[in-house]
C-alpha cells in the first residue's frame, strides 16, 4: 500500500494482476461504508496475516487448514491492498498513515514468510533465504522510491498481490509435488534449489540497481 504515491507517476512497474486488481478494489471500494478507514483496513490486513501464520504451523498436524491459510491470506490482501486506495479516494492521505501501513505490510509479509518455515511446506533454512531476499528487495525498493521519485517497482512483473498469489498456491505445490520437510531428507533438494533461486534473482536486483544508478548519473 502506499498513501502518499501519486497516480499519475510515470515512473513505475505494473505488476500481471495490477489492472484487473484495480478493477476489483474500486468495485470494492465503492462499496465500502463510511465506518470502514484506511487504518481499519491496515488492522484487518494484519489480523488476516496472524490467521495465515497461524494456519501454517497447524498444517503440521492437518492439512485441514489449508482452507484457513488461504481465507487469512484473502483477509491480509484486503486490508493491505485496499487501505492506500480507500485513503485516496477519501483524501485522507497523511504521512502518519504511510507509515503505518507500509510498517504493518512489511511484518506481516516476514511474519508469514517464517512461519512457512515453521510448516511443512518449507524448511526453516529455505524461508530464511526467501526472507534475507525479501528484505534486500524491500530496502532496495524503497531507496529506489525515494531516489527516482518513483513507484514501487515490481520483480519480473511480481507485485505484493502476485506474491500473495505464490504464498497461497505454495502449499497445494507441496502436496502435489510431496514435498514434506518435515520427513528426514525432505528439504535437501528443496533447500539447494531455494538457493539457486536466491542467487538468480540477488544477480537480477544487481543488475536492476545498475542501470538504475547510471540513469540517475546520466540525469544529473
């Protein structure tokens, strides 16, 4: 979510799902009653990304909490997704606000990124990889925002939804794939190939922080 961002910034990365995420948060957002702000849009996004985590760690036990990650993930996009939209639609853009939403949106997305470690859908070494790369991507994002006057950019057109999508579908991934880390051996391959993933898109975000730097020198 941003509530400061402009519109009208040329400088930006749509993301696959950004035209047709629009659509739905303004059918949303239309329906929305007055008692509905922007920062109870932010507290229910949190709330749903405690229900997600939670869920996680229970599909230790039963995979009959699958269907409880996937409505805490639904919750988590709702509030996190519709809270900067709703916040300019009702001019009710403030500094404060950003804050807090960009605040609760980044410990939501690592709150749920370890407790996948904590699943049996992922190792702990695999989601601390994915993590270490969240933030990297994150910090690098927000430098890039504050330097180029830009939007947040996207990663090869994967946006917080997109992410949110990969989150939900990993799960069914697993099962279909067998994939149970907490089995003896269930991670090797699994761990390996996180890091081989890793590396490929640190070397992308490298690459996308050069040509960055040289248009910024060739600005000045």
């Amino acid at each position: 979510m941003a509530y400061l961002l402009s519109e009208g910034s040329e400088q930006f990365d749509r993301s696959f799902l950004a035209a047709s995420e629009q659509k739905l948060a303004d059918v949303i957002l239309a329906a929305l009653p007055d008692s509905v702000t922007p920062l109870r849009l932010t507290r229910i996004g949190v709330i749903g990304a405690v229900i997600a985590a939670a869920a996680l760690i229970g599909c230790r036990w039963s995979h009959a909490w699958l269907p409880v990650f996937v409505a805490g993930i639904a919750i988590n996009w709702l509030g996190m997704a519709l809270d900067g939209p709703l916040a300019r639609r009702r001019a009710l853009t403030h500094p404060r606000l950003d804050a807090i939403g960009q605040t609760n949106d980044l410990m939501s997305q690592v709150l749920l990124i370890v407790m996948f470690g904590a699943s049996p859908f992922l190792s702990l070494q695999s989601a601390l990889v994915i993590l270490a790369c969240y933030l990297l991507f994150s910090a690098y994002n927000y430098v890039r925002t504050i330097a180029l006057q830009a939007r947040p950019m996207t990663y090869i057109g994967i946006g917080p939804t997109e992410f949110r999508i990969l989150m939900t579908a990993w799960p069914f991934a697993a099962l279909a794939g067998g994939i149970d880390v907490t089995a003896p051996g269930g991670a090797t391959r699994l761990d390996a190939a996180m890091l081989i993933l890793a590396a490929i898109g640190v070397a992308g975000l490298a690459v996308k922080a050069l040509a960055d730097a040289r248009r910024l020198a060739a600005e000045e």
